[in-house]
C-alpha cells in the first residue's frame, strides 16, 4: 500500500462527474506525476488529498490511516494559482505562511533566513511584495510551502514563471528533498519535467484514471521496439540479413551513418548486435523510447479526447 492510497474515489458536483472511481497508490519517498489536460480532474483529486473538499464517495488513506484534518500539518501545498499580499513586507509576509505552518516565531525567522541565503534574495526581506518580480514571487512561495519539512510536498505547475536558471534551481531543491525521504506530487504540463524528475505518474482523462505506474515501464510498453544505430559503413548500408528487423530510414550523422531499426519483438539482442557488427563498425547503439508527450496525447485520444470546454468551464469556476 503507497504513503497516499486513494480508493474509490468519486466527486459530484450536482450532475456534474470530476472524478470518477479513481484507484491509485503513491509511494513514499517518491516524485509522482499527476497528469491530465484541463479540466481532467486533477485539481479536485489534489484538494482532496489536501482537504480542501471531501469525495462524495471512497476515501484516501495517509501513512495508512484515513486521511484526517491534522494531516495537513504533514502536508504543504504549492496551487498552481498563488497570491501574496502586495502590500505586506517580504518577511513578514513569509513570517506570517510560516506561523500558520505551526512553526514558532524565532523558529520561523531562523528557517527562512536560510532559504532567503540560499536563494540569494536576503536583500528583499525589508520590501513590499508588490516590488517583486513574478519570479521573486514564485521563490518567496515555494518557500513557505517547504519550510515546515513536509512529508507531502504537492505542488501544481512549479515551474511556471521562472527562467531557465530558476528552473534548475527548484528541480535541484525537489530532488534534494525527495532525497532526504519527502513524497512529491507534482502536477505539471511539463513532460520534459516528468521524464527528467518523475518516478511515478497517473494519467486522469475525463475524470477517470488513464493509466498508472512507473514512468520508464510505461516508456518501454508504448515503444515500437526500435533502435538507433550510428556506425562506419566503407561501402553498402545497413541491410537485414536475417529477418531481425526493418531498416526504417539511414542518413549521415557528422562522421558516421544512422540508421533506425524495428525490430521484430522476438528478436534476441545478441543475434541483432552479432548480425550488424558483421556489416558495419558500430559505434553506438540505444534502444530508442517513446517521449511522455508522445504517450500523451496518444493515451488522451484513446480515452475519448481532451475535455469538453463545458467541463473546463465548471473546473475553472470550481478553481476561484
């Protein structure tokens, strides 16, 4: 059974279905995906496990036990819609996230004088909010969301709004404290984000879960078992020579020939290896698997298509 366990779960809003039996473990100590177009459900199943709304029907289970109100002191929250007030001071506004976490005033203080440091933004302790870039601002909140050292860490969209140098600077901090024995959520449009940090993702469509499980299996089983290959060719190009697999394309690649391979799914990898090295100087070889965008949209247009925009509207009313 996974850290978070949902069961069964369904949420109704009037006639109006946004989760629909959705079954999934999260592992702990794990960064798991939670991907959807909009509109899919996903919001609803994050403020569930957030307690900010109740199913209609199933439950969640936390660390094994029925998700309780007090939970939440184990569980920060990064929403894809943030807002700080403009007109309070950097500090006291964090000073003030911070003691509603629980933390004590000098404990406060002392934890954010950390990340403040780390960060690099000390100096804008003393300034309004409304004086800080979109950035700045994303930083200031991540903060208050991680300083309590949650043992849930949910955060929707991280990455948005932050250059590339700020980018690195979260996923750095996620890992790290993935590291240090945290579960993330992490929901996200980003499939680069899911394939770089995700060790886990579920795939909700329409209110109902897609699919579920480890990122790099589901890799390998939407694969069309194919194959790169680069190597040094004197005279002819890669030809099959046994019937282990089909020359999909060849082309110059700097010094050497690529040519891309299917091979057939009872192929051994020893014969396939033995039967191109006999023809050409290999120099490398991958198997070559599908990107998580690919398997997107592919799973998302055989689950009936991306969400009405009836139901993107309800979900955006439900979101303010």
């Amino acid at each position: 059974m996974g850290f978070i366990s949902c069961q069964n779960v369904v949420k109704k809003f009037g006639d109006f279905t946004a989760l629909d039996h959705i079954n999934l473990e999260i592992p702990k100590g794990k960064i798991f995906g939670f991907l959807g177009p909009n509109g899919a459900g996903k919001t609803t199943l994050i403020r569930i496990i957030n307690r900010i709304t109740l199913p209609t029907e199933g439950r969640v289970l936390f660390n094994n036990k029925e998700l309780r109100l007090s939970d939440i002191e184990h569980i920060g929250y990064l929403p894809e819609e943030r807002g700080l007030y403009k007109k309070m001071k950097v500090g006291e506004q964090a000073l003030y996230l911070a003691r509603l976490k629980g933390l004590s005033r000098s404990e406060a203080t002392r934890e954010l004088m950390k990340w403040f440091q780390k960060f690099g933004i000390q100096p804008w302790w003393n300034k309004k909010v409304e004086e800080l870039s979109k950035g700045m601002a994303q930083k200031i909140q991540f903060i208050t969301t991680v300083l309590h050292k949650p043992d849930l860490l949910i955060l929707d969209e991280p990455f948005s709004g932050f250059d590339p140098i700020n980018v690195n600077i979260i996923r750095d901090e996620i890992l790290r404290l993935k590291s240090q024995g945290c579960t993330i959520i992490l929901s996200t449009h980003n499939m680069e984000s899911v394939e770089e940090l995700c060790d886990e993702i579920a795939l909700v469509n329409k209110a109902r879960l897609v699919i579920c499980g480890n990122v790099d299996q589901i890799r390998k089983d939407y694969g069309h078992n194919r194959v790169e290959v680069h190597y040094r060719a004197e005279a002819a190009k890669l030809e099959d020579r046994e019937g282990l697999y089909t020359v999909l394309s060849t082309e110059p690649s700097k010094d050497t020939l690529k040519s891309i391979l299917e091979v057939r799914p009872e192929a051994a990898s020893k014969d396939l290896l033995r039967n191109i090295s006999e023809q050409v100087d290999i120099v490398s070889y991958q198997p070559l698997l599908p990107k998580m965008n690919e398997i997107f949209i592919k799973l998302v247009g055989e689950s009936g298509g991306a969400v009405s925009q009836s139901s993107e509207d309800f979900n955006n009313l439900n979101n303010r």
